[in-house]
C-alpha cells in the first residue's frame, strides 16, 4: 500500500502520516509539498500510489486547478481532498473532476480514517452536509458490493462503465479500457443514471455514497513508512 500526500504545510503532512501509523505500520507514505512535485513523480513512478491525498491550497497551484493536474496525471487512482474549504461549490466541483472522497480539516482523525478506509475499499466519500442534502425520491437502502447495482438491471458493462465514470475518466477513456465505441458508452452512461434516477455524475457519486455502494475490489491495511518527494 503506497498513499501519496500533497500539502505545502509540513506540518500537516507530518500529522497525516502520525494518524495513518496509528492505525497501522504497513504503507508507504511519500510526500510533496506542491503540486509540481507531485505530478513529475507520478509520471516517472513505475507503479502508481494507492491512494492519493490532496490539499487544494498549495503554493504553486491552488484550488480545483491542483486536482484536475494530478487526476490527468494520475487518471486511474483515486483522489481525496483533504482541505479547510468545504463549501458546497467546492465539494461538488471536486467530485466533477473526480475526486473519489472531500475531508473538511475539521473531520477528527478517527472520522478521516474512516474516510480513506472507504475509499480505499472501493467506495466513494461525501461529506454529512452534502449528503443529507440531497434529494432523494425513497428511502435510502444500504447495499455491499455490485450485486446492488445488478438489483438495478445494470448489466456487468454498464456498472464497469458506472466504475470508471464516477473515477472521472472521460467517455473516451471508459470506451478505450472497456473496448467499445463511445457511443456505447454514452448510451450505458444513460442507462445507469435512468437506472438510478439521477442525472449526473455528481448525482450519482452522492447515490452511491448514501446507499452505501462499494464497487467489489481488494481493500487494504493501512501503515506508514514515510518517504518525502522533495
């Protein structure tokens, strides 16, 4: 397990890894202090990290601009934000551009944990306020794994399509992966939000994250061993 953090504030940096290894003393902790540090070593790293955990303040590239680098750079894993800005706005444009979780630094540590651990398991994570006010036509049912969204009617294309949209990989990235035209993955694209009766990715993230779907994968132990970029 490999977690790469982005934060110009060593500080913080020192904190997370200190949080992470209490928990365990397994992962790979490797820092950057700004977002060009972070990009050039996820180009020329042989393996990409885990997970990625990212301030959207830094020095050299603030806001949503630091988080659509590192997602082109790094288009396949997913994304935290971790950041003292949690307005509404802000929480929703991170999830359009992919982020697969939003932590306010206010979170307690424990709650942070919990976070990354869902992500990391396969899920998506969308902070109370955003998820509580969401619109949402019945009751919230709590499922595990694809078997929830297959309950839907989605075929096994279409949830690796619902996979790979809500990770922000564009339409032309999904067809190339999944080996098929685009527009076959708009016309699944459509099946699913018609299936799930949202509207848009965003939409569909916050779905998934208030009925509890985790995409089936292999989850992970959390430790550190830190291993500054700089």
């Amino acid at each position: 397990m490999e977690i790469l953090v982005i934060d110009d504030h060593p500080l913080i940096r020192s904190g997370i890894s200190a949080m992470l290894s209490c928990h365990d003393a397994q992962c790979v902790i490797r820092e950057a202090s700004d977002c060009g540090t972070a990009t050039r070593w996820l180009i020329d790293a042989t393996n990409s990290p885990d997970l990625i955990l990212l301030d959207l303040n830094l020095s050299d590239c603030s806001g949503l601009a630091a988080l659509a680098a590192i997602r082109e750079a790094a288009p396949c894993t997913p994304v935290v934000v971790l950041s003292a800005k949690d307005d509404r706005k802000t929480i929703l444009d991170a999830f359009d551009l992919g982020a697969m979780g939003f932590i306010p630094k206010t979170m307690s540590p424990d709650l942070i944990w919990s976070a990354l651990g869902l992500v990391l398991a396969g899920g998506v994570f969308v902070p109370h306020k955003i998820v509580s006010d969401a619109a949402e036509p019945e009751p919230p049912v709590t499922f595990s794994g694809t078997s929830a969204l297959q309950s839907l009617g989605l075929t096994v294309r279409q949830i690796d399509t619902l996979r790979m949209l809500v990770q922000g990989l564009p339409n032309k990235s999904i067809a190339r992966n999944l080996g098929i035209a685009e527009a076959t993955v708009k016309a699944y694209i459509s099946a699913v939000l018609r299936a799930m009766n949202v509207t848009s990715r965003t939409q569909a993230v916050i779905w998934l994250s208030r009925n509890g779907v985790r995409f089936d994968g292999v989850g992970a132990n959390l430790g550190t061993s830190q291993c500054d970029l700089n």
